[in-house]
C-alpha cells in the first residue's frame, strides 16, 4: 500500500523553525521519505523574502529535476503564512503531479504578489491585495485547477472544496509528534500555559484579561518564540522560545494548555489547524480552547475542553479544569489516543496512499493516449 519506491518527491517547504509550517515540515518530511526512492528538498526562506529573480530561478529548477528524473515524479509544497516562493515555483509544472498542503485554508497564499518589494511596503501590499481579492482567488483557482489539495482539518477541506470545485481534495490532520513521557497533568503545579509563535489572532493579546479573571493562586507560564517580548505582571511568567528539555520542562509545568484563538485578518476566515494543541496533545496536556475556525473540530476528537465565550469564560474553564483531576485524567487518556492515531508514521501511509493512487491514475490516463 502506498508503494513509490520507483518515483522521486520534490518537496518545497520553509525552513526549520521558520513559523508552525517550517517546524512541521520537519516532521512531515521524515514521514514520507521512506516511501520514495528518490527525495530531493527544496527548503526556502519565510514569508516576503522572495524577489521575483528568485522565484523564477526556483521553478526553472524545479521543472529540470521532474524533466531529468530517471523515475515518475511526484510535486508537494507547503503553501499557507503568505509565502509565494512555493506556489509560483509549481504553478507551471509539466509533465509530473503537482500536490499542496493548505495550512490556511480557503487560500492557497492570500497575497500571490507579495514579493520581497511589496513584503518592504505593507500599504502597499495591502492597497493592491484587499481590493483585488476577486483577482487573487481567480489566479489560485486557475493554478490549483484539478491538483491534489490536502488540509488538516475538516473544516478547511470543505471551505477548500467550496473555492476550488475541480481539486481533489483530501482532509487529513496535523500530526502529533512524538515527545517523551512526562509527569501526568493532574500530577502537575498548579497553572495553565499558553505557547506557540506570537502574531496576531493566537490569544496572548487576552492574557492579562484572562489573568485579572483567575484565582491568584493559578500562574500563567507562557512560552514560545516571540514571547519575550509580552509583558509580564504578577502570577505571569514569560519563559521565551523553548526547545528540548527546556520544552519538555515548560508542559511539566502546566496542568492544560489555553488556545483562545480568534479573528487575525481583514481577508476573510481561515481555518488553519493548531499546531499548538498538536504539541500539547504530544505531552497529554490537556487543552482548553475557543471555540473558533477549527479548534470547534476538538469538540469531538477529544482532549480539549471547547468554550463559547470570551476571557471570563476561559478563564471559569481552566480553573474548573485544574481542580477537577478526574477530567484532566479522562482528557489525558483522550490525547493519548489521538497521538496513537496522528503520529507521524500515520500521516506519512496516508498521504503515500492517495499519492500513490494518483499515480497509478496518471499512468492509466498515458497508457489510454497511446
């Protein structure tokens, strides 16, 4: 099942640690490789980075690796957080299938022409983006045509399904990554956490709201990159970028995660999955979020309490939670297994599956045009 030795990946990707999509494809990568018999990786800079030269140059050099590959040739990008190098460096391909993981579903980029120059001039950007939406979307939907989309969360896939009615589309899940035992949540101090890459729409802009409405005897630890950055006050510690240990340390520390994500643009709703409840979920930390875009989905895979309502409201959840060692127990168990499910090795079979069918879809077609 899912057999590709005989044919090469291309994979377009950020680099590592470049936001929750550099850092997933890490892991998404180690996943899929062993499947082909041939990987060739293509890791490019973040968001607004990229000059028109570049991207030129990189899909010129895509298109010689799939016209000089000695096996069949399979095309994946990660395309989501406004980086256009992926998705004009494949708009073009021949002669190979080109297929997308959509991390901010229902756009593919949002911006296709923000480029380096336009990344430097945000009223720019935004003075030629917002009103020519219509535009925009028409281009996505002229290049994804009847490729292969997948997105993690159900949600996404029908709001990707809604704008490109001729793509296959196909709902998968963030993967959990694997991440050593730690001590059980209900064991742990007494404090909720908050993690992840700071920008707009996460929820640290919430903390002191969700603070002042907490027992004081609850701490806030709050990790993550950018995080230094957020101001501090009494029964709120910072703790900035963790990794390793100093990661394994900061779940220890906390009984469940806060996720009171909300709206983060003026172009409309996205509905990314949360990388986040994925790394609380690889420690069984049980997560408490709102209920928003995809986060709703945890309301029935489990390990999450899900909250209508503002910082009130999250705040009367979590201290419920932490003094209820039963529940934190049940979700614990919850994200176990859900971690069984949406390890790695999981996501990599699935996705060589439908990879693979694809394949065999494209050989079938050829043989009919002989």
């Amino acid at each position: 099942m899912g057999d590709l030795s005989d044919h090469r990946l291309i994979y377009l990707a950020p680099r590592s640690g470049i936001g929750g999509i550099g850092d997933y494809a890490d892991d998404f990568l180690a996943a899929v490789s062993p499947y082909f018999g041939d990987v060739v990786v293509h890791r490019h800079a973040g968001p607004g980075a990229d000059t028109t030269r570049q991207i030129a140059a990189q899909a010129r050099r895509v298109q010689s690796q799939v016209d000089t590959s000695p096996w069949p040739t399979i095309v994946h990008c990660e395309v989501g957080g406004g980086a256009v190098l992926p998705f004009w460096a494949t708009s073009g391909v021949r002669d190979a299938p080109v297929s997308y993981t959509v991390h901010d579903p229902p756009g593919m980029v949002w911006w296709p022409a923000r480029t380096r120059f336009l990344a430097q001039n945000r009223l720019l950007n935004h003075g030629l983006h917002y009103p020519l939406r219509p535009v925009a979307q028409a281009v996505e939907r002229k290049v994804v045509a009847d490729r292969t989309l997948f997105t993690l969360s159900r949600i996404g896939a029908r709001a990707l399904q809604q704008r490109y009615p001729r793509a296959a589309v196909h709902a998968e899940w963030l993967l959990i990554p694997d991440r050593p035992p730690i001590t059980p949540a209900w064991q742990r101090p007494r404090a909720i956490g908050f993690f992840g890459l700071v920008y707009r729409g996460k929820g640290f802009e919430l903390i002191e709201q969700i603070r002042a409405a907490l027992p004081d005897d609850i701490t806030i630890r709050i990790a993550g990159r950018g995080t230094e950055k957020l101001p501090g006050g009494p029964g709120i510690e910072i703790l900035g970028e963790v990794n390793g240990d100093a990661e394994d340390a900061f779940f220890a520390s906390i009984r469940a995660l806060v996720v009171p994500y909300g709206q983060r643009s003026i172009y409309g709703d996205a509905f990314p999955a949360s990388a986040t409840v994925t790394r609380a979920y690889a420690y069984r930390t049980p997560v408490v979020a709102r209920r928003f875009g995809a986060l709703a989905e945890l309301d029935d895979d489990g390990g999450a309490v899900v909250v209508d309502g503002g910082p009130a409201e999250i705040a009367g959840a979590a201290a419920g939670l932490l003094d209820d060692a039963s529940r934190l127990a049940d979700l614990a168990v919850e994200a176990d297994r859900l971690a069984g499910r949406r390890n790695p090795e999981q996501l990599g079979r699935r996705f060589a599956q439908v990879w693979s069918e694809s394949a065999r879809a494209g050989d079938t077609a050829a043989a009919g045009e002989r």
